[in-house]
C-alpha cells in the first residue's frame, strides 16, 4: 500500500508517497502454513512473523479498512514521527537501507 502521511497533496504519480507493506492471514491459513513448514524441516527452531495481520476471514474491504484507520490514528509533529510509528506495525519500502533509515533519527 502507498501512504501519504504529509498534509500536501502528493499529486498524480506515488514518487511521494511512502511504500508500506504487512501480511494478511486467517487463523486456519496461519495453521496450515505452519503445519507445512514443520513439515518440510523449516522454522525448526523458534521464530517469529513481523507484521503480520490474522484476521477472521479473507475480506479484502475489511482488511483495507481497519488498515486505513491504523494509518490514520497515528499522531505526531512530524512526518518522520509518524513514519516512525508506522513503520512499527508495517514493512516499510526503506527500512533496509542505512542511509534512508538514520535520516529518520536525526
């Protein structure tokens, strides 16, 4: 998904907006995933899912709602601020690379 987090209006193309991404599952297809994972010998030891979003069943306009009021109930006085807090429940498109990521801390 593409966020804009700053009030301006990014125009008609997404060169400025943010690139955010998070996994969607239900519980029965976690389990499934999990089971065949065991299975073939992965994740033999302990591990972990980063944003991941288990839902009841596969409703595309119910996923992208409750995402889009996560988006929107984040506050902060700047756009690093509220990338910050977003990026702690999303991928986000430059969280893996150095000197994209330190810009934020500055």
């Amino acid at each position: 998904m593409f966020y804009n987090f700053s009030k301006e209006y990014p125009g008609d193309n997404f060169d400025n907006l943010e690139y955010l991404n998070i996994s969607v599952v239900t519980p029965f297809g976690l389990a499934k995933y999990l089971r065949n994972c065991i299975n073939e010998g992965l994740y033999s030891n302990i591990f972990f899912f980063p944003y991941l979003l288990v839902v009841e069943k596969n409703d595309e306009d119910e996923i992208m709602n409750f995402i889009k009021v996560e988006l929107q109930s984040l506050y902060g006085r700047t756009e690093n601020e509220l990338l910050l807090k977003a990026i702690r429940k999303f991928s986000w498109e430059s969280e893996e690379i150095p000197e994209v990521y330190n810009r934020l801390f500055k």
